[in-house]
C-alpha cells in the first residue's frame, strides 16, 4: 500500500494574513495547518475534548521535523494525511503529509513525537489501554504503509 491510500484528514484554504514577503504560505503557518491535522488525528485515537476533560491529560509535542517541499500560495486549497508510524503507552510518532489539494502536490511534511501528559502533576503518565488499542488498530493498518522518505531526517550542510 501506498500513501495515496491514506485518508485526507484535514483541509485548509491558505488565507491572505499567513502569506509573508515572499508571497508564499509563510512557514509559522504550514506548523499551524499541521496542528489542526494533529487535532483531527488526536480525536481519531479518543485523545479528543471530552477525554481530556474527564482524564486532565493531553498531548505534548516534545519534538518535530518540518520540510518545506514546494510552495502553496494565498488561496490555494492544501490537505493533509496522517500517517501512525509506532506508540507505546506514552508516546506518539506520527507523520503529516501536507498536498496542494488540486494539483495534488506534496508541499510539505512534519513528523512529530508526542507525549501523553496528566495536566495535574504536569508529568509523563501512560495513555488509557482504549487509546491504546485504537492506536493498535491504526498501526495494523499503517504499518503496510512505506516508511516515509523524510522520516529520521537530519539538517546539516552536505560536504564534499
């Protein structure tokens, strides 16, 4: 299976404000695009409103990689897939793709490793065992999936 299976979990217009000098999606606003993806992907797994209400837990993003692939410009449709690529019982390792929804290029990518926190002692604590298992049920599926090639990435300048 490809990413191109993957389903689109979030669509945006790019709006007039997050475009910069450049006259380009401004790269603030493309993490923010992915936040709202992250939303939608966190509530798939149960990590919604109404658990971190009754649970006082949520998620910390402890560390991202961003590439920035091709540009979108103001007015331009983008969507976003989400792919799982491992858990355990506190963290998530997750993989945004960001597409220009019509042209149906990749503009850009973030992975991202989050950590399950109890909002009250402000520590590190284990996710419930049914967000578990829904995280279970996704890597079943994911998991067939490549990995994807910006996943690991290190920045640095190529020497020759």
């Amino acid at each position: 299976m490809g990413e191109a299976s993957l389903p689109v979990i979030w669509q945006e217009t790019v709006r007039s404000e997050w475009c910069d000098y450049n006259g380009h999606l401004n790269m603030a606003y493309y993490v923010l695009i992915f936040d709202h993806a992250t939303d939608v992907f966190h509530d798939s797994l149960g990590l919604d409103k109404p658990y971190r209400v009754e649970t006082n837990c949520s998620t910390f993003a402890v560390e991202t990689h961003t590439s920035y692939v091709a540009e979108v410009l103001e007015g331009d449709e983008v969507s976003v897939k989400t792919q799982l690529l491992d858990y355990d019982e506190k963290r998530l390792h997750y993989f945004h793709r960001m597409y220009h929804a019509e042209k149906g290029f990749l503009s850009a990518t973030i992975e991202v490793m989050t950590v399950h926190v109890d909002l009250g002692i402000r520590k590190v604590v284990p996710m419930s065992e049914t967000i578990r298992q829904k995280a279970a049920d996704m890597m079943a599926v994911h998991g067939d999936f490549p990995a994807p090639d910006q996943q690991g990435r290190a920045i640095g300048i190529r020497r020759k």
